[in-house]
C-alpha cells in the first residue's frame, strides 16, 4: 500500500482566517482540503456554501477540495460547487433521489464523484454504482458535528470495502472520516483507507506540520 492522502477538515479550522488555515495546513504537509457542507436538514447543523469554495480558490488555493455534502436534496448543489472549484464531490446515497443520476451530473461538470456512508449504511447501497465512482467516504462518526470519537465499526467497513475495490481493480479512493487521529490513523490504513479526513487533531494543535509529519510516520510501515 501507499499513496496514501492526508485531507484536514476546514470544519476545525478558523473560519476568519479560513484562506490563511487553508494555506498553512497545506503548506504543513496536507494533500486535499476537505470542506463539510452541512444544511440544518439532514444533519442538524449548518456550516457553509459554495461561496466558500470559491473564496477559497480565489485567495490562491490549488490543491484538491473534497466538498462533502450532508445536505439533501443534492442536485442544485453538486452544480454550484463544480462552478465554485470542487476537485471532488461527495454525497450521501440516501439524500438523492436518484443516485446514479446525481453521479452522472458530477462527471458531467467535471469534478470526481464520490459516495458517503454513515456509521449504519451499509456497502450495499453501492451495488449498482461502483462503477460510477471515484471516492468512497466511510464515516467513522455520526456525521453533523466535529470532535466526535471514533466508531471502531468503521474498521471492518473499511476491510470490505478494500476487498471490494482490490478484487474489481477499481480506482477508487477509500476514505475515512470522523474522529482520525495519531493514534488510530494506522489502524485505519491498515484497513484499508488511503485518504484521511481530520480536523481537530490537526486543527487544535499548534504545530500542523508536526501532527501531519507524525501520521504520515505511522502510515511508513505500511508504504516500505
């Protein structure tokens, strides 16, 4: 294994300084910026809009941005982030109508597409579109809120969902979100994610490129 992907969520990042966050984190070692799209409707909580991605591009960033929607519906939305600079686009199974449709608009602005699933969804919802997809995001909390702990069930999720990917040959990223930090990101890895959602164990430290540079330490066994 290898390649393996560190993508700090703005959720925990100081939302005055937010192009300033963006760029230290980046410059700390990050990969891909992970953005949290939360409407107040499916989960109980509101963060931001597209406003932010584009904000964000035009301040200077060039790196990878996985807008993740907990938002229902999907479809205006998938459509006002691709304009706003999304790299990635991810989205949960039960908050569209029609799935596979909602997949198809994302390739069709351009962006990655990728599905979401909470801590009781299971991998079956996937059965019929794993081949219209470019990420898989296993959430490891329940999602709304940041700082919560780890749901140690996300790690046999993690497994059949690698197997499924390995025995396929699909190219597809595996990630994993909620409650990441040091001392768990190995066992993540080792289960086989490869891209790594974190935001408080970044984000309320005040080294970035010290708690980055000590998670990709514990992925090395697993990359050499």
């Amino acid at each position: 294994m290898g390649n393996f992907l560190i993508a700090p969520s703005l959720l925990a990042a100081d939302f005055a300084r937010l192009g300033e966050e963006a760029e230290a984190v980046l410059k700390a070692g990050a990969d891909v910026l992970h953005l949290d799209v939360m409407d107040n409707h499916y989960v109980p909580n509101l963060t931001v809009g597209p406003m932010a991605c584009a904000a964000l591009r035009k301040y200077g960033i060039t790196a990878p941005i996985d807008v993740h929607l907990m938002t229902r519906p999907v479809d205006r939305l998938i459509t006002d982030f691709a304009k706003a600079g999304a790299t990635y686009i991810t989205f949960h199974p039960e908050a569209s109508e029609h799935v596979e449709h909602s997949l198809e608009l994302i390739h069709k602005h351009g962006c990655k597409a990728g599905l979401s699933l909470n801590p009781e969804s299971s991998l079956g919802l996937l059965e019929y579109v794993w081949d219209k997809i470019d990420l898989l995001l296993i959430m490891s909390v329940n999602p709304g809120f940041g700082g919560q702990q780890f749901i140690p069930s996300a790690l046999d999720k993690l497994k059949k969902a690698r197997a499924i990917i390995n025995e396929n040959g699909r190219d597809i990223r595996l990630s994993i979100d909620g409650g990441i930090k040091v001392d768990n990101i190995y066992d993540a890895a080792l289960a086989g994610a490869d891209m790594f959602v974190a935001g408080s164990a970044i984000f309320n430290q005040p080294n970035y490129a010290e708690v980055i540079t000590t998670m990709r330490n514990k992925l090395k066994p697993l990359t050499e």
